[in-house]
C-alpha cells in the first residue's frame, strides 16, 4: 500500500469495512465480562453461569430462615397426644434412652394451649394463632415430615443448611451457586442477609466447606459498608488499588503455578471480584439500607402482634 494509498483511507471507510471484525471482538469481550464465556482473562470463573439439566423456572433462590418464631407446636403442627400428658412427665418406658439438652427427661409435659382448626380443601391444621395466615391454606406446603436427631439450635442448623449435623459440609446456597453460577460478574452469587444478632450457627450456616471458597456467602452488614472492607481506605484510589491488586495477583499466580491449589486460583478470583463490587457499592447500599428499614418494620409489626396475643 502506497502513501497515497493511506492518505485516501478515511475512518468512515475503515469502520466500514471492519465493522463486522470489530462487532465480534466487541461481543466477546462484553460475554467474558459478564462471565457468559468458560473463560475470563484466560482463567475459568466459577461463578461463570452454568447449563441447568432441566429448563428453568426461577432466576433467584431467596431462602428466608426466621429463627426465634413461635414453636411449630403453636403453628402448625397439632400435638393432640401431649393433652394427655399435660403437667405429668412421661412414662420410663418413653425417656430412658431421651437426651435433652436443657431439661430432665422427668420433667413435666406442656401442651400447646392453642386450638387448631382444619382450613382450605387440603385441611391443613393452622392455629388460632394464624387467622389470616389460615385464609390462603391452599398456597401453602407444610411439611411435617422432617426428622433430626440434634437437639440443639447449632448443629440441628447445620443440618437444615447442609444436611449433616457435623460441620465442613457445603451449605445450600454453596451448592446453587456451584450448580448454576451467576449471572453477576459485579457482586457475589450467594449474599447473606441478617438482621439483629443473627443466628446461633453464624457463619456456618453460609459456609461452602469443602467446596471453593468462592461459593460461600458473603455477608451484607446493616450498617457502614453493606460489605466489610469494600471502600478503600482514605488515601487509597482506585488506581492505586488497582496496582496493587495487579501486584498481588502475579504473586498468587505464581504461588499457583508452583502448587496447583485450587484455593489460590479462588483467592484471585475473590480479589478480583471484590474490586468489581467496589463500582456496585453505592446501588448495593442503597437497596440493603431499603431492606432493612422493611426488615426492621415487619419485625417490629411481629412483636406487636405476638404483644397483643398474649
């Protein structure tokens, strides 16, 4: 190509021509940022989206666990045989192998002084402690089936989270994101949500155990950053953050290199993501501050309700 040649190209001509070449670049790159690709910057994400085996009904899982509620005796699971008991202590014959955390096996029964009634076509049993709860039955699945043998509040959790009492086991929001990823590229796929001083389980109620740590949940706090430590500290830009970042991550990758640990690829990803967040951050606060306020409201309501039925 002569001189005269490039003089004559213009860029009008140049995108023309190119177009298409430049489309294609562009869309892969817009795929790998929002972790439609195996790959982002030559490394597998895990928490790149996933095919499901089935056709998909739902975007999101939101798991609401209310410890503290009234017992399910109160609620919805009748206990007609406990009137026959009430104020006695059962029979040897029904507590010599009984383990009880709290109290003697000797110790006197106490029935549910609630009435339940049946409601809706299914004739679920709900208490008079739920009248307008009682009005929607038939939306309702109450499963009166399950079993566990801990009788404590910590590992009968691990249980409902992970399936075994024993904890180091992945809890259930690890295994959705490990099955299906997420969508995001900019903030966790599995987030935790609590409200007052949370669980008694804490944080192995959100653990991945054995699975990466890139698919535990990350808690949100109700107050400050919604994240620990997602604003950098005062003196810090974001390009500074940036190289530092940068440093940090050829170090672990070269620690990988010479390991194969799959942690530290975890670890990088983790980095990586928490810097992602930091642009999210402000949308991200303004919505937890808006959850919590409505959070915070329908608690207070509850006391209120559980107040005046007493």
């Amino acid at each position: 190509m002569t001189p005269e040649d490039l003089q004559r190209i213009r860029t009008r001509h140049f995108l023309n021509t190119g177009a298409v070449g430049l489309g294609t670049i562009a869309l892969s790159h817009l795929f790998a940022v929002e972790g439609r690709t195996a790959t982002t910057d030559g490394k597998l994400s895990p928490l790149a989206p996933k095919p499901p085996h089935f056709a998909p009904k739902a975007k999101n899982v939101i798991f609401l666990f209310m410890e503290g509620a009234p017992s399910q005796i109160d609620l919805f699971d009748p206990k007609p045989k406990l009137q026959e008991w009430h104020g006695k202590p059962l029979p040897p014959e029904m507590t010599k192998d009984l383990k009880l955390a709290f109290t003697r096996p000797t110790a006197a029964v106490l029935a549910s002084p609630r009435v339940f009634q049946k409601h809706g076509q299914s004739g679920i049993e709900i208490s008079d402690w739920l009248p307008h709860t009682a009005q929607v039955a038939d939306d309702l699945c109450v499963v009166r089936s399950m079993f566990s043998e801990a009788f404590n509040h910590h590992p009968g959790q691990a249980m409902l989270f992970s399936g075994a009492i024993q904890f180091g086991r992945p809890t259930i929001g690890s295994w959705v994101v490990y099955g299906l990823g997420s969508e995001s590229q900019n903030l966790p796929g599995f987030v935790v949500l609590s409200s007052g001083k949370g669980t008694s389980g804490g944080s192995n109620n959100w653990s991945s155990g054995f699975l990466s740590s890139s698919y535990a949940g990350v808690p949100f706090r109700s107050a400050g950053d919604p994240i620990l430590y997602v604003s950098n500290p005062p003196g810090m830009s974001r390009d500074m953050q940036r190289l530092r970042l940068d440093s940090l991550g050829r170090l672990n990758e070269e620690h990988y290199q010479e390991t194969g640990d799959a942690e530290i690829s975890s670890r990088i990803q983790s980095y990586e993501l928490a810097f992602r967040m930091q642009t999210a951050a402000p949308e991200l606060l303004d919505f937890f501050e808006r959850a919590t306020k409505r959070a915070r409201h329908v608690t207070a309501s509850a006391r209120s309700r559980r107040t005046l039925m007493r």
